[in-house]
C-alpha cells in the first residue's frame, strides 16, 4: 500500500492530507498501551505531519475485556490475537503486552505475516533477539525496540544510528528506576525494606520487586545495549549479577563520608576484545554525572572512540514516557513503509565475541567487615589482601559494634579471583564476625589507572 503521493517534483506529500491511514495493531492496552493510544490521539495531526500519515490504532489485544480503561483511550478491543495478526489492513503490531509467551508466538507470527513490529519487551529482546531478527529479515520487515532500554529515554537508535561511527568502549549506566529509588531513599538512612515499601507504595515497584532488586531487569537492558554496542550477541543469561537486597544504609553512609554515592549500576566494556557484562551495586564519585541521578530516573553514558563520553537522562518507565519510545518507533516505521525500505533497523551483531571471566576482570572494591576488636587482628585482614596480591587504597576503622570492630577497605583496581581469594581467607579467621556486601568503585581516578 502506497502512503504517500509524490508531487510533481518527485517530493512527498503526506496522505494524512488524503485522509489515508497506517493502521496499527496493540498488543496490550495496560501502563504502557493505554499511553500509546493516548498520544496517538492526543498529537494526532501532528504526528501525521511527522509521519507523513494518519496513525489509527485499530484494535488492541487485551486478556479482560470487561477492565475498567482509562477514558483517554478509546480503542476496539478483542481478546483474540489473530483479529489482529490476520487483518490484512494492520500494517503494525505494537506489542505491550509484556512477558514471553504468548508475546513471542505472537510477534513472531505478525512476523510471518510481513508486519513490522514495535516493541517494549526486553524480556523478549534480552532472550530471543537472535531469532526474532532472523525471523523479521526472513520476512523483510523491521522490528523497533526503543523502549525495552530506559522507557523515554532515547539511547537504541543513538548507539544503532547516530554513534554507529565509533568503536564503542563501554556503556554504563542506572537502567532500573525502582532500585535507584530504593537507593536513593536509603541514603536518606532508612532500612532497604522500609524503601522497599515505600516504592510499592508509590507505584514504584512490583508487588514482587524480586526482578528489579536482584538486577535481572538492569541485566535484561545491558545485554540489549551490549548487544548493539559490541556488534556481538549477549542474552541475559550472560551478564553476572548483583542485586541490592544486602546493603544497608551504612553502607551507603560510609561511601557518602569517603565522597561516593551508591548506585546500581549495569556495566559493559569490550576489553581486548572480550566482552564483559555486570550489574553490580557500586560506589561512584560525588562528581561524576551518574551520581546526581536520583530517584527513579534513569541515565545512560557511552564511551566511544570518536565522541568521548555521552550521556542519556531522563524518565526511564512509566506510561506517557514510554509511550514516547513506541511512538517514535511506530513514526519511524511509517516512514520505511512509505519510502519502500524494508529490513532497514536489522540486527547488528555481526561478530562472535568471547565473554570476559569475571574473575579475571579488575576493578576497584568497597568492602565493610565486622571484626573482633583485639590488638593484631588489622594487620592480619591487612595480610589476607596482601598475600591475594589486593593492595589497599584506604582502610578505614569506623564505629565500635556490639561485637568488635567496623572496618571499610577501598581496593586498587585488581582482579575479581583475587578480591574473593582475600575475602575467602577472611571469612576463615575467628576474629571475622561479618563480611558484608562488595561493592565496585567505578569513575575514579583509582578504577581509571588500573585500567591502562
Ligand atoms: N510500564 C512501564 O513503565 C514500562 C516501561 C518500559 C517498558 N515496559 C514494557 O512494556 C510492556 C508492557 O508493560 P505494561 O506496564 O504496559 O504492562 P501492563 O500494564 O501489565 O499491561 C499489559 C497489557 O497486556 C494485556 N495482556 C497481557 N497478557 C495478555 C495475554 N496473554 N493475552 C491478551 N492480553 C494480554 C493486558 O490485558 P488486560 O488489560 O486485560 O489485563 C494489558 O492490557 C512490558 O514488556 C514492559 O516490560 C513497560
């Protein structure tokens, strides 16, 4: 279907003018749904002015019709799918629904049938990326994906498009909003779970938070940029994990004394060209511009060889701003339908890459220990670094507890294998009471030397 006529020139004239519309298909009509269908009314002429045509949702995939909606969407319903996978007339599935099945069964099957894709789910993009892509190049169609990464925060087709020049180096950043909230609340000195529970109670969280407090969403996200970043496939079940459930607000005390703030951080770098993926809790300076975002903002920093370092902030969940992402996508996708390009956003990852060992790779550590308070025992935690070959960049004793000792040790950058080796061989000593949970130091001058 043609939508565009040309004029005399050759130049396009939108049909939105025609009154023609590219019609598109929701699976999901929930937070994120609901939003699209939302901003597609709310800014229709002028997203037909940007696209070139008239967007109109025609029916939205939804699992209770009965549901209650929110009155600034008013769609067609249906409960199911294949009303909308084989209408001839939907030229785009969105799909918000969320999850991996029945979500790729029916991405996959819009695929089939020659219809682009527009989706929000990382879960599926952070597993299945590979054969959704071949799926979609089989089929000559696009799939779109800017908002599985950072809600409204623009940061795919920045790193796909506008930084394709540059070898990437790293890209890092605070990609889960609930868990920076978490963190953000208990820098203010409360407990992990009183934060918690005033992220639920703002809507901030999930009834069940596990995937964002253990890092798995952040993990998602990372191995989606990774993926792009490195021209090299990285699923999920690739990037190593540490969520935030073990800190405590002291911890996060004693790094705001030492000048750090604590933020959970997802992590890839190519080294030697080894790709290494985390999500780690980790220390970062007072200065660096990851620290100042609180709260359940996200941000995003890529390093490459020919821009330096770029920042992406801003909303990275939540219904209007994510809407956001899927309508930029459903705009793009009108504009390929409408110059005849197919396959124009398909995969990049032309190359196998190998997966950096975490024990082999090196950065700076946060740790606090409870230790008994006796003549000697300093010099032999002092030891158990030194014989793992971990040398110290301050070691500080703090308050006095019930049991003994608080010591915080800040590392030079050294290897993981090592780090464990020393806290292996503390937890071995009578005179240990507790090891609490490690931390990295990213962004110091400390982490940066180790480096070259
Ligand atoms: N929420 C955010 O801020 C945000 C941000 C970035 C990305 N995302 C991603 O966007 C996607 C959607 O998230 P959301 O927050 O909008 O989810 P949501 O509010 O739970 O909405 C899910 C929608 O999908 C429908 N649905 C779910 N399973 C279905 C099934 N088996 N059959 C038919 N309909 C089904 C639901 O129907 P009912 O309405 O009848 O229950 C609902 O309308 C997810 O992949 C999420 O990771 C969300």
């Amino acid at each position: 279907m043609c939508l565009y006529c040309k004029d005399k020139d050759g130049g396009l004239v939108g049909d939105y003018k025609n009154g023609k519309y590219l019609k598109i298909g929701l699976l999901g009509l929930g937070t994120v749904g609901s939003g699209v269908a939302q901003l597609l009314a709310a800014n229709e002429d002028h997203i037909a002015q940007r696209a070139g045509v008239n967007i109109k949702v025609k029916q939205a995939l939804v699992r209770d019709i009965n549901r209650v909606r929110p009155m600034d969407c008013v769609v067609p319903l249906t409960t199911r799918a294949e009303d909308i996978l084989d209408d001839p007339e939907t030229q785009v599935i969105v799909e918000v629904m969320g999850g991996q099945e029945p979500a790729f069964t029916y991405i996959m099957e819009a695929l089939k049938r020659g219809k682009h894709v527009v989706t929000a789910n990382k879960d599926l993009l952070a597993n299945y990326g590979k054969e959704l892509f071949a799926a979609a190049k089989e089929a000559g169609v696009d799939i779109y994906f800017e908002a599985s990464v950072g809600g409204g925060i623009p940061i795919i087709r920045p790193l796909k498009d506008s930084l394709a020049g540059n070898r990437i180096e790293k890209v890092y950043g605070i990609v889960n909003g609930t868990t920076n909230y978490i963190l953000s609340q208990m820098d203010q000195g409360i407990t992990y779970e009183a934060a918690l529970q005033q992220a639920k109670e703002n809507g901030f969280a999930e009834a069940d938070p596990s995937a964002d407090v253990l890092g798995l969403d952040a993990a998602r996200k990372i191995a989606i940029l990774a993926s792009i970043a490195f021209g090299a496939r990285v699923r999920a079940a690739d990037v190593t994990c540490v969520g935030i459930k073990d800190l405590e607000p002291l911890d996060l005390a004693y790094a705001r004394e030492l000048g750090y703030k604590v933020k959970l951080l997802a992590l890839a770098q190519e080294i030697d060209g080894a790709v290494d993926v985390r999500v780690r809790p980790a220390l970062l300076p007072h200065h660096h511009p990851l620290a100042a975002v609180d709260g359940v903002l996200n941000a995003i920093m890529v390093q490459g060889d020919a821009v330096g370092e770029v920042m992406f902030s801003g909303q990275g969940a939540g219904r209007m701003p994510t809407a956001s992402a899927v309508v930029g996508d459903i705009i793009e996708v009108a504009h390929n339908i409408s110059s005849g390009v197919k396959g124009r956003n398909g995969c990049t990852c032309f190359a196998a890459k190998p997966f950096c060992p975490p024990h082999k790779v090196r950065s700076s550590y946060f740790v606090r220990l409870e230790v008994q308070d006796k003549p000697g025992v300093m010099a032999k935690v002092a030891k158990a670094f030194g014989d793992a070959g971990v040398s110290l960049w301050s070691v500080i004793q703090k308050r006095q507890t019930e049991r003994g000792a608080e010591i915080v040790i800040i590392t030079h950058p050294t290897q993981g294998q090592n780090f464990d080796q020393a806290l292996s061989a503390l937890q071995s000593f009578p005179e240990t009471f507790a090891i609490h949970q490690p931390m990295i130091v990213e962004g110091d001058e400390a982490y940066v030397a180790g480096h070259h």
